[in-house]
C-alpha cells in the first residue's frame, strides 16, 4: 500500500522539479542573449527588447525556478520522513496555485505589459496580471508550507517524546522563515500595487513599497540557501557514505537563520533616501547576525567530510579533499557551488559595508554577487541534485552520467569567469540592469567594456551548460527502469552529541522571529506613516 | 555539545563581536553612519518647487557649492556642470517620474531617487577630469541613454 503511496508522491515532486527545470531553461536563453547584447556581439532580435529578456530572466531564475525546486525538495523530504497514508489534494493545489501564478505573470512579461524587471519597483506600473500572477504563485508556496506544517504537527500528535526528523525540522524552518518574509511582499501586492494597477487607487507610497518588497527581499536569499543547506547537510553525505556530523548543529543553524533572516532587509536601501541613518545601522548590524550560522554550516560541512575519511583510515586536508566523490555529479555539483560560496560571503559582507556599498551599489558588482551565490552553490546544488533524484523518483536510470558530470564542472567554469568580470567591471563603475553600457565611449566606459567579453564568454559557456543539464534532465525520463535506487537521507554520526530540547519548540523559535521582524521595521514604517509624504502615480515608460 | 563544535560556535560568535564594535566605534567616534536625507517633494510638482524650479550649480563658499539636479525620463536636468579642481560639490536630486540611480563613476556618489523624495551626497572632486554620470536603475526603455557629466577643470 506504501508502496504505490510513495509513487503517487514522487509524481507530485517530480511536477515540481520538471517545472523548475522548464523555468531555468527559458531563464538561460535570455540571460545569455542578454550576455551578447551586452558584449555587442550580437543585438537582441527587433521583436524582443532587452529590458523585456531582463524581467522575464529574473523571475523565471530567482524566482521560479528556485521556488519551484525548494517546495519539490521540502515536500519530498517530509513525505519521506514522515510516511503514511495522506492525501496529495493540498500539495497539488498548491502547485497548480504556483504553475497558474507563474503561466499569469509570464504571459504578462512576455507579452510587453510588464517590463518592470523582478523588484517591480513602483510607480512602474505593471498589467495588474503580473502582480495577481506573482501572488498567486507566492499564496501556492504558502500552501506548501501548510503541508509541511500538518505532516509536522501529525508526527508530533502521534509520535509522542519523538524528535522531529532532521530533515523535516529544516524543512519546516525553512517554510516558517518564508511565510514570515513573505507576508512583506504580499502586504505590498494586496494593499498597495494590485488596487493601484486596477486603478482603484491614484498614487502610490513609493518608499513603503521599496520597505516591504526589501523586507522580502533579502530573506529571500536565504530562503533559497536554506534550500541548498537541506541538501548539503542531509544529502550531500550520502555521496562519499558519510555522516551529519551533528543533530544539534544542524538544528541550530536552520533555527538561527530562521529567526536572522528578515530583520536585515534595509541594508539593500542604504542609498535611498527617506530612511534615518539608524534604521540603516540597525540592520547593518543585523546582517552581521548570520556570520553564525554560516560559520557553524562550513564546520558541519568539512567535519563530515574528515570523519568520513578518518573512518576510511584518510589522514591530512588534500588526502580528505582527493578521497571525496568527485566523479559523481551529485557530488560535484553541490561541492563546486560551495567553493564558489566562499567568494559569494567575501562580496557579501563588502555590501553589507555601508560605506563600501555606495561604491558597488547597482553596479554590475551586485549583479555578480547574486550570480556567484543565488547563480552558484544553490543552482549548483540544486541541478547536482536533481541527478540524484530524478532517477530515484522516476525509477530509471540515470542518461548520460559523463554529460552530467560535465556540466557541473562547467558550470563551476563558466559562473567563476562571468562573476568575476561582472564584479571588476562593477568595481569600475559599470551600471547594472543597462542594455547599452557604452555612453557614447566615455573613459569610463571603455574600460569596463573588456570585462563584458568576458561576461559574454562565461555566459555562453553557463548556456552550453544548461542545455547539457535539460537534456540529461528530460533524457532520463526515456532510460531503462531500475527502481533498486532508493531515497534515504544521511545519518547522523553516533558520536554526536544530545540535541538539547529547546531547539524542538520551532513555534517559540517563529514567535521569536516574528518579534524580531517588527523590532526591526516598527520605526522605519512608523516614520514613513507619521510623515508627510507625497504619493506618485503609476507610469509605464517602456 | 562536542569539545570542537564549542570552540567552532565561540569563532563565529567572537568573530561577529569583533565585526560589530569594529562598526560601532567607526559609528560613534569617526561618525562612519549610513548616508541618509530625510526631505519630502510633490512629484507632480518639482518644476513648480525651489529650489529644483531652477535646477543648477550654486556656489555657497569658496569652492563649496550645490548642484540641484533633476533626474526625470531619460535625462538629468542640467545634463553637465563644472566646477573647479578641488571643489566641495552637495548635489541634491530628485525625480519627478519613476525611480531613478544617480551615480557619478569613480565616485562614492550613488544615490536611488525617488519620486516624493530628495536625496543628496556630498563629495569633493580633487582630480580634473570628465567624470560620468550615470542611472543605475532601470528606469524604462531610454534608461540607458540616460547620463551626463561633472566636468572638474
């Protein structure tokens, strides 16, 4: 009987991860279309408009593609930690929520009645069916974090005394930390864009919006790091046979971002104006807060890794790095996107410097900031794993395992030379989101223009890389059958020490959150509403 | 808790101590703050509104001056000044369209403008040369025919 349940689940994961793949591939054709505009090599085609390609490459990418993953993850590893019999009606509701949301505010982009990139910074004034799109699909995930939450609550109810499975502990952090993010940006679609997009409204409150889609917006990231923790904590040791080498630290560091993740958003607004200088350093000192769990989460990581080898009788750093599986793709994938993590936490903190972030601020910097962390270790992660998934819910073998493999290495490639070049030509000075960034061949723009070859050059390769990764993806769905491949998650290593209770009780830790989200913003949204401000009207200049 | 995950969780702990008196004392004795400007404008109405009814460059001092420039669809509004090598330059802007960058390369001065809002850096221009001044912000179709220049003689 369990049997058959667990397939009709996969079905459901799998509707997940297909459709993130679908997103990721439009995603890429405009990124690396925009990579040669950008580079004038080739002009984007007259029918299609580069600020077009840029809205619709970033919501499919950070948007979409990650979300859709994140939900397939989460739901898979709490239907397999808690297996039973239950009904898939919610979690299918909410991924056709999600599809229908997505399908709206695609057509929209595409169609030219939205090219207001994937911040919607008012008064941009969209077609109201993009912002009634992005909600919806943000109200679908909410329904995620519902199921996860019910099969959360049906073990404790039955498992009396029993700890919660470490994966489904992460998970339902992870969905307790979005919905609390989320509830800024849907505050922003349902009071204050969609009746302004419909006309029932005149003018909007420009800096209020720019708060709550900030207060969103950052936490965001770690939504989509979380994602990529669940994996390198639970999954990732299965690949060279190893071990979670803490209960407890794992637990803790999916709590801690938990509750650090949403009072930090104003350091994305330290040059806007209409903010005191001390909210802003509020949350400068905020950001600081999740040094920690990043710190534990590195520690975690490589003490797996030695453990593991030490039991093999492996001694020494370079003998522990050469002992690990980097022939397998699911292996390679994630391990490569940590490494390019390291670089993506050196930029991090450059921004969250108030001072040195007025020099990179929109600059192409950020934009390779985002791609050397969102672009690198979580996609990494994710289409590494999805060659250790996808065969084991679809119950065939995995096609092509060398392409596999080649394509996280490039990958690894091609986003360490895009990144680099676009942090350079940020440092000197070049905007970001800017189809033509020549300005009539001005100093300062001749010498950012090499930086943008090779962009291009990363970028093309980063495409080869994505076909590579959608033909393994959909070629999989034609292998042979094996279904001796089953899904487990890592132990945790029997010299680990006793998790201590107070990190079961993830309501007290969301309370906490909640709390530290309204210290956080009280006063800055306070002085916004106890101001005399001037509403702007909505305006489309595309 | 293990011996080492101790020792591991008091790095990061210590290490994000350090980091944060390391900002605080910058704050309070170098007065090392966030940029901030606190001043609200009709966006329908900053033609009509001192001083952006008469944007410009204004000398208030010996080599101190402010520059009020308007960055609206897809231009700023006076496109260029000029000051001399070794001025004190306030620039005060705002937008009376959609958001908008302000951003001078080679230069701290970086700045969103935002429709209902001033915004102002102040930043002094030591070496002649041709500066560009750019909109970082997607601001619509002609957003990147959207610059100017600080020329500094």
């Amino acid at each position: 009987m369990l049997a058959v349940q667990v397939k009709r689940e996969n079905v459901l994961v799998l509707a997940h991860l297909y459709f993130s793949t679908v997103a990721l591939m439009i995603g890429a054709v405009f990124g690396f279309l925009q990579a040669l505009s950008r580079a004038h090599w080739a002009s984007a085609p007259v029918w299609f408009d580069y600020y077009r390609m840029l809205t619709a490459h970033g919501v499919l990418m950070a948007i979409v593609f990650t979300t859709f993953f994140i939900c397939g993850l989460a739901t898979l590893l709490t239907y397999r930690a808690i297996p039973r019999e239950r009904a898939l009606g919610l979690g299918w509701a909410a991924w056709w929520l999600m599809v229908l949301g997505t399908v709206a505010a695609a057509y929209t982009i595409l169609n030219g009645n939205a090219t207001v990139l994937y911040t919607f910074y008012a008064p941009l004034k969209a077609h109201p069916a993009f912002y009634i799109g992005t909600t919806a699909l943000v109200i679908g995930t909410w329904l995620v974090a519902l199921d996860i939450a019910l099969n959360a609550a049906w073990f404790w109810r039955t498992h009396r005394g029993e700890r919660l499975p470490l994966v489904v502990h992460g998970s339902l952090c992870t969905f307790v930390m979005w919905f609390i993010a989320t509830i800024g940006v849907a505050i922003e679609m349902l009071f204050f864009l969609i009746p302004w997009s419909l006309g029932w409204t005149p003018t909007i409150n420009v800096m209020m919006t720019r708060m709550l889609f900030w207060y969103f917006g950052h936490p965001l990231v770690y939504f989509w790091i979380m994602g990529a923790y669940l994996i390198w904590y639970n999954i990732v040791p299965l690949h060279y046979g190893g071990k979670v080498f803490s209960d407890s630290l794992t637990r803790l560091a999916f709590l801690l971002l938990l509750i650090l993740s949403t009072p930090v958003g104003i350091h994305h607004e330290f040059l806007e104006p209409g903010i005191a200088a001390g909210w802003k350093w509020l949350h400068t000192m905020n950001t600081y807060g999740v040094v920690v769990p990043s710190i534990m989460t590195a520690f975690v990581i490589f003490a797996s890794f030695e453990v593991s080898a030490q039991a093999r009788g492996i001694k020494g750093f370079w003998s522990t790095i050469r002992s690990l599986p980097w022939s397998n793709p699911a292996f390679s994938g994630p391990a490569l996107g940590m490494i390019l993590f390291i670089f993506g936490g050196f930029g991090g903190i450059v921004n969250a410097s108030y001072s040195m972030d007025a020099i990179v601020h929109n600059t192409m910097w950020i934009v390779g900031h985002f791609h050397i962390t969102v672009g690198g270790p979580v996609a990494l992660t994710f289409v590494g794993t999805a060659y250790w998934l996808i065969p084991r819910l679809t119950g065939r073998r995995l096609w092509a395992p060398k392409l596999a493999l080649a394509q996280t290495y490039s990958w690894f490639v091609g986003m360490a030379i895009m990144s680099t070049a676009m942090h350079w030509a940020g440092i000197l000075g070049s905007p970001r989101r800017t189809d033509d960034v020549t300005y009539v061949g001005t100093a300062a723009a001749n010498a950012w223009m090499g930086e943008m070859h090779w962009a291009a050059i990363g970028g093309g390769i980063l495409f080869l890389s994505i076909i590579m990764f959608a033909l393994v993806a959909f070629g999989t769905l034609f292998t042979e059958r094996d279904e001796s491949q089953a899904i487990v998650f890592a132990a945790v290593d029997e010299h680990a020490a006793q998790t201590p209770a107070f990190m079961d009780r993830i309501g007290s830790w969301g309370l906490a959150a909640i709390v530290l989200a309204l210290l956080a913003y009280a006063g800055p949204i306070h002085d916004l509403l106890s101001m005399h401000t001037f509403g702007a009207p909505g305006m489309r200049t595309w | 808790m293990h011996r080492a995950e101790k020792i591991w969780i008091g790095f990061g702990i210590g290490m994000l101590i350090v980091f944060l008196i390391i900002i605080g004392a910058a704050a309070v004795s170098e007065n090392m703050i966030p940029p901030s400007h606190v001043q609200t404008i009709d966006p329908t109405k900053v033609a009509q509104t001192p001083p952006f009814d008469h944007p410009g460059l204004r000398q208030v001092g010996p080599k101190t001056y402010e520059a009020y420039i308007i960055a609206h669809i897809f231009a700023f509004d006076p496109p260029s000044i000029t000051v001399p090598a070794g001025s004190r330059v306030t620039f005060y802007t705002t937008s009376p369209d959609v958001v908008h960058g302000f951003f001078i390369a080679n230069t701290a001065v970086n700045m969103m403008v935002v429709p209902g809002w001033v915004s102002s850096a102040t930043h002094v221009f030591r070496t002649p040369g041709s500066y560009l001044l750019l909109c970082n912000e997607y601001c619509g179709t002609g957003h990147h025919y959207m610059y100017g220049s600080v020329e500094v003689k």
